[in-house]
C-alpha cells in the first residue's frame, strides 16, 4: 500500500515519496545502509536416520558421531544385555564429550535421539543409511548386510565399517551393490578427523556422493578408495606395525622407544606400537592374516603378535599388550 512504512520504523523518519514509489527512510536515504554480512553456509547435511548393527567400540563411536551431529540413531544389538551395553558406551563416549566442552547439546539430549533395538529386523524402514560395524568376519558380515537390506528402503546406502575385507565380496549377497561401499570409520570414532570411503565396482555415484556427504556433516574428512586388500589406510598401517612388532622381538629397541621414534622423528600422533593396542591385536593379527594371504609374505604376522593373542593380551580392551593399560 503506498505511503506504508516499514513495520518498526518511526513515523519521523519516514518521508513520504511521489505517488506510485515506497517510501524511503530519512536514515537511509542519507546514508545508505552496509550491505549485511555474509552469513556462513548452511552445515552439510547427515542422514535423518541412521542404522548401526554392531555396538561394540567402534559400532557406539559411530552412532554417537551421528547422533552428535542430528542424526536419529538406531543400534542393533544380538540380545538385550549386548544392547544396555552399548548404550552404555555411547552414554559414556557423550559424558567424556561433554566434560571436554565438545558438545553443543546436553549428553541427555543427543541420548534422546538414540534407539537400541536387539535384531536387525527391528532397524528402522526408514533409514537413510545402514553402517555395518560387526567383527572381521566375511560371512557374518554378508549375512547382517543381507538382513540389512531386507528392512530398509531401496533408497537407503548401506556400508561396512571393515578395515580389509573385499567390498565387492561383501555385496555379492546384496540386491542392490550399486548402494553398497565401505565407510571404514578410525578408533576412537569421535576424535579421529578420517573417514576412508571405499568404492566397490557396483557402486554407485549417488552412494559415494551421499557418503561424501554424510562425512563432510560429521566435520571429518574422507579419502575416497578403490577396492583393494586393505584399502589404503590398514595396508599401510598394518605394515609399520608388523615391523615395529619385529624389531620389539628382534630386541631392537624397547616398546616405548620404538613409538618415540616415530611420533618424534616422523610426527606419528601415536607410534605403532600403542596404535597395535589401541586396534586390538586380535583385530591386527586377523587384518595381517588376511593381507599375507592376499599380498604375500611381507604381511606374515611376526611370532610375537600370534603369542600375545593367544595369551589374551589383546592391548587396551584387556588391560595388556604392548603396553599396561588402566581400566577406562
């Protein structure tokens, strides 16, 4: 309506103008306001629902990542009691979070958008995404991605956390590969900044985008691979930490001057040796197994790391490996 003000601006500083034209604030007419500040981007998007089967440590790491970041979360467990546990996990993962001024939300409040269920026919149909974290074991693997699928949309992306295995082994039992990839998430899940997305021959564009995605929303970063033993980061990995095993059995220098070596000459964050306990030995020992017999004898696990396993000295998760850990 001509001759209207602007709501909020006062009647004197109003001028009226000819018939036809709004009228314009003395203010700015006299001095034109600054253009306003450029507002950040909007953050990148993380799916509306996510499906985790497996909630063990890495499992509760990354639905506490999703659901940090406003992701509704769902964690399937085999049975009731395994379930309690790994809320547990996620529970204590967002109180250490918090005590270190991580969180912009309350522990409670992201706790809230957390689901625990104790099979996987129980995830959510709707689930954007389905991230697959059970132990390194192919057929167990297949038959979760399987059971996955049957569930959820045909739109969904499913995605093994596997540190090794085949992804294109692993989608063999799949209807769909072309939604299929590997997002291998790195221990611990909330302070590692990397995210390695494997692409499988069957996949898909919009899968890898989506994962691409997916990962820019959790504020970390990916490197996107090829389908290959190990991917990049555990052939890579593995094989600094067999040879740190060796020259520790060879006597070449003690545990801790061996990690030293390379966090101080080499800025490693974490040397090799501690990096062993922290993934767990066992964990290790099956990823060098089944590199040796995919890449040759330069990943043959040292008799060191077989003893320790057997021993049940599995690093941080039983107290003993490489180094004495304290209970956490």
């Amino acid at each position: 309506m001509t001759g209207a003000r602007p709501a909020g601006t006062p009647a004197d500083e109003v001028t009226g103008g000819p018939a036809g034209r709004p009228t314009i604030p003395r203010q700015r007419a006299a001095s034109p306001a600054a253009a306003p500040a450029p507002q950040p981007p909007p953050p990148p998007a993380v799916p509306e629902v996510v499906g985790i089967v497996g909630g063990g440590r890495m499992g509760a790491g990354i639905g506490q990542v999703f659901a940090v970041a406003g992701s509704v979360v769902c964690v399937a467990e085999r049975d009731p009691a395994a379930a309690a546990a790994a809320r547990d996990r996620v529970a204590m993962g967002l109180l250490r979070a918090a005590e270190k001024g991580r969180l912009t939300e309350s522990a409670d409040a992201v706790l809230e958008r957390l689901l625990l269920v104790d099979d996987v026919a129980a995830l959510p149909a709707e689930s954007d995404l389905v991230v697959e974290a059970v132990p390194e074991d192919a057929a167990l693997k297949v038959r979760v991605l399987a059971a996955a699928e049957n569930r959820v949309g045909e739109r969904a992306v499913l995605a093994s956390n596997t540190s090794s295995l085949s992804i294109a082994g692993l989608a063999a039992g799949l209807r769909r590969p072309e939604r299929f990839l590997g997002m291998h998430f790195f221990n611990p899940v909330p302070a590692s900044a990397l995210v390695e997305v494997v692409i499988g021959p069957a996949t898909g564009g919009p899968a890898r985008e989506a994962a691409r995605s997916w990962v820019a929303g959790l504020r970390k970063t990916e490197v996107v691979v090829r389908d290959s033993p190990g991917f990049a980061t555990s052939r890579l990995g593995v094989l600094l930490g067999l040879e740190a095993i060796r020259m520790l059995e060879e006597g070449v220098a003690d545990a801790a001057s061996i990690d030293r070596a390379m966090e101080l000459g080499y800025r490693h964050p974490m040397g090799p040796l501690r990096s062993t306990d922290l993934v767990g030995l066992d964990v290790r020992l099956a990823i060098a197994d089944h590199l040796h017999g995919e890449l040759g004898d330069r990943f043959a696990p040292p008799r060191l790391l077989r003893d320790k396993v057997a021993r049940g000295e599995l690093g941080r998760k039983s107290g003993q490996g490489f180094f004495t850990w304290e209970a956490s």
